[in-house]
C-alpha cells in the first residue's frame, strides 16, 4: 500500500503509519506521487477538493490527521468511492489541556505578565488576577473535547454550563442550557464546536453583547467562528477582560488583535503534543492495516 503523506507530521506519527505500509512524506511533487496513492494523510493545510482528487486515480482513502474535514470535499471523495476519516479522539485530552492552561492564562494575566517582565518591568500590583474556582465555564460545543473540557474545570471547582443543540451526550457536572443563558452568566466561554454554517460567527457583536462585562473567550475550534472586528471592538473598549485564541480565519495570523495586550495568541497547537500525534499515528495505522 503506498500512503502519501501532503502536511506536516510529528515523526512519532510517521513511523506509526510506516507500519501500515510505504510512506511517502511530504513529496517535492505532490501530484506524481498522488498518481498511484492509495492513501493519503492530510492535516490543514492541504486543500482536497474535487480537481485534487482527479490527480490521485487510485485512491481509496483520505485520513484527516486531527479533528473535523471541513478541508475535505467528502461529497467528491463519496462519489468516487474514497473513505474518508479523521482521528477525532486522539487529540481530546491535548486539547482540553490547552483548553484549562489558557482559562487560567486569562484569569491570571500570565501573557501580560510575562511580557512585562521580558521589557524590564515588575508589575505586581497592577496584574493582580482572579481565581477560577466557583467561576462559571460555558462551553460551546459539549462533545467529545468539551466533555473532557468539562470535567478538568469540574475538578478545579468551577461550575459548568455547556450550549449544544440535541443531540446531546451525557457530560457529568454540565448543565446544558441555551446560547443566550450561557453568554450572560458564563465568566468564561471556551469554544469546541464544529464547524457549521450554524457556528460561523456565533461570537459576534450581537453575541458579545449579552456576554457579561469583563469576561473572557477562548476559542480552540476553528477561526471562523469568532468575528475578528467585533472580538477586536469588545476588547478595546474593554467590553471583554481578554480572550485566548488558536484558531483564525486567515493562518498564519497577522491582524489587528496583536496589538491588543489582553489576549493570549498560540499557533493552532491546540493538539500539537508529542501523545497526541503519537496517538493519531497509532489511529491511522490501524485503520489502514485492516485493509482499505
């Protein structure tokens, strides 16, 4: 079986999918190898669409290495008979980290105190900061990252509430309510949804509005589901107490909100943990040595 592997990818997970068969990793000319692929291994950055797919004759199946496919054309790829999976449980337990580590980021002002630090000053009295327990977390998107979301702030004392339209898994500690309910009385909104056209700019003006004053955002999802200009207006009018993002409309991401100093800016490494990718390696070669 020959796997074509288009993105970046831990080389713990390379070796993983060797198992499986020959790996071609990151060709130099993409569509020569794709002409006798029988699998390929995508992230984000690859674009799979219809007119890609006509390079690849013979292939059989597209494995999204992460969460979600909204980078896939599953339409083109069912009509042609291509599967097509991804490897939505591997980087769960990454992702919730990261998600916890920001909540407290934020509620702290570590970002603002680090850099502060980092040009000569010591500001003590003005970073004083919040504790997390009996603080509310909303989630949006209650699914398999924001269950595990859920139960690290549960343990850390905080109450959860979680908005997520049937139908809905049993999350112990979360209530679920309504968007409208979680915006105005969440402390702090963490965002694990999927991408929909029902989630594209569901944390917008209007949205932000009923968010209660000095709050903060946290967004692991993906870019589109907050609007930029309107995070960017709420901040600075301080509207909102700050928000930690991973995910934009446009990466690598260079606009306005770098210029504000309450919010947290990591690169989409919401899974990027050596475990993780461990994991996804692991996922993916399983499934291709049962046979495609």
């Amino acid at each position: 079986m020959k796997i074509v592997i288009s993105d970046d990818l831990d080389a713990g997970a390379v070796e993983n999918i060797k198992k499986a068969g020959h790996v071609v990793y990151k060709p130099a000319n993409l569509d020569t190898e794709l002409a006798d692929a029988d699998a390929l291994v995508v992230r984000s950055a690859t674009k799979v669409t219809k007119e890609f797919l006509g390079k690849a004759p013979k292939l059989k199946i597209v494995f999204r290495a992460g969460v979600g496919v909204d980078n896939i054309d599953v339409e083109a790829c069912k009509a042609r008979g291509i599967k097509v999976q991804n490897t939505p449980s591997a980087s769960t337990n990454a992702v919730a980290e990261i998600a916890m580590g920001l909540v407290i980021g934020l509620f702290r002002n570590l970002g603002r105190a680090h850099h502060s630090m980092k040009s000569g000053k010591w500001e003590k009295k003005a970073l004083m900061g919040h504790e997390i327990e009996r603080k509310t977390l909303g989630i949006i998107g209650c699914g398999r990252i924001g269950c595990a979301v859920a139960h690290k702030a549960h343990a850390l004392g905080m109450k959860v509430v979680a908005y997520n339209p049937p139908p809905r898994i049993d999350c112990a500690g979360v209530h679920y309510v309504e968007l409208d309910e979680l915006l105005a009385h969440s402390d702090v909104i963490t965002i694990h949804a999927g991408a929909s056209k029902e989630t594209e700019n569901i944390i917008n003006a209007k949205s932000i509005g009923k968010m209660k004053k000095g709050a903060y955002i946290i967004n692991l999802a993906r870019g589109n589901m907050v609007d930029e200009e309107a995070l960017y207006n709420a901040l600075k009018e301080g509207k909102l107490g700050g928000a930690a993002l991973d995910v934009y409309k446009e990466e690598p991401y260079k606009g306005k909100l770098l210029e504000l100093e309450n919010v947290i800016f990591t690169p989409h490494i919401g899974g990027s943990t050596f475990e993780a990718q461990d994991k996804i390696g692991a996922v993916i070669a399983e499934e291709l040595k049962k046979g495609i």
